[in-house]
C-alpha cells in the first residue's frame, strides 16, 4: 500500500452532510494549520531574540497562551464529527446488534448537550469581557473575541455530535464505523 493509499484510507465515511462536512475539515483544519504555524513562529523570533538579542518578544507568553486556545477550539469541531477523540473500550464489546447504534445515538446526544451548555456559558463570559473590557495584561489584546470564538466552536461540536446521534440512529445493526 502506498503513502496515497493510506491517506484515502484515512478519510472518514461521512452518511449525513458529507460536502458540508468535508468543507468544515478543511477550513478548521486550515485554521489551525495557520495557527499552528503563528504559534511556531512567535516561539522562534521570542528564542531567538531571547538568546541571540538579548531583548525577548514582548508578549509572546500571552500570544502563545491565546494561539494555544485557538487551536484547540478550531480543532475541536472536526475531531467531534470524524470521532477522534480518546475513547475507551471497556464495554464495546457489551454492545452488539442494535445497542450499539443506540449507545453511539446516546453518547452523541449527550455530547451534544454538553457542547451547547458549553458555548452557553462562553458567550456569557465574552459579554461580561466586553462590558468590562477585559485584556491580557502585557500585551492588552481583548480577550472576549476568543471567548466568542471558543463559543462558536462550542456550537459546531453540538451540531457534529448531532449528526454523528443521526447517523447512529439511520446505522444498520453494527455496521457503523468505531
């Protein structure tokens, strides 16, 4: 099997949304991508100042702590919708014929709870940091359009933990993928 072969088999099978889904994976990912970069970016002009310079980046602490956030917020979405997240498989086994569908439905409808209280609770926090004008301490970047970020993130892992909850409810017997 080649490299190409093995990264097709990477892609997830995608039953409800498959364009929608695959347009979100490759804008999240590019984000983070981006970010990811940004964030190795500051870390070298702040070693090399540091060490080099003598004078450190300012700020590059809170930059970092902010391009940390945003990562994992502009990942978090797609590894909600392509299951990647860390499971653990105690009772997988527990599970066969049509519970297992409905466990997946169940675990997925849960998840999607939580993620909307979630992105609840940040947008609540974002206002508050807009009402007091909430920054970070050296560098004064405003701190709430990463709350708000972070919300709307929260929003798009309850809409993919919904239609991965569809998705187990329309699965055939054990047929989903793990």
């Amino acid at each position: 099997m080649s490299d190409i072969d093995n990264l097709k088999a990477a892609d997830p099978e995608y039953r409800i949304g498959s364009t929608v889904s695959r347009l979100a994976d490759l804008v999240l990912g590019s984000v983070a991508a981006m970010i990811l970069f940004a964030m190795m970016a500051v870390t070298a002009v702040d070693v090399v100042g540091r060490y080099f310079l003598n004078s450190p980046l300012q700020g590059s602490y809170e930059l970092t702590q902010l391009f940390m956030l945003s990562l994992v917020f502009s990942a978090l979405p797609s590894v909600t919708r392509r299951t990647e997240h860390i499971t653990v498989g105690l009772f997988d086994n527990a599970f066969t014929g049509w519970m297992r569908p409905a466990r997946d439905a169940l675990i997925a409808f849960v998840v999607a709870v939580c993620a909307v209280y979630l992105a609840w609770r940040l947008y609540i926090l974002a206002g508050r940091f807009v009402a007091f004008g909430d920054t970070t301490a050296t560098s004064r970047i405003p701190i709430a359009p990463f709350a708000y970020g972070g919300a709307l993130a929260m929003t798009l892992c309850a809409v993919a933990s919904l239609v991965l909850a569809a998705e187990a409810i329309i699965a055939r017997g054990g047929d989903r993928r793990p």
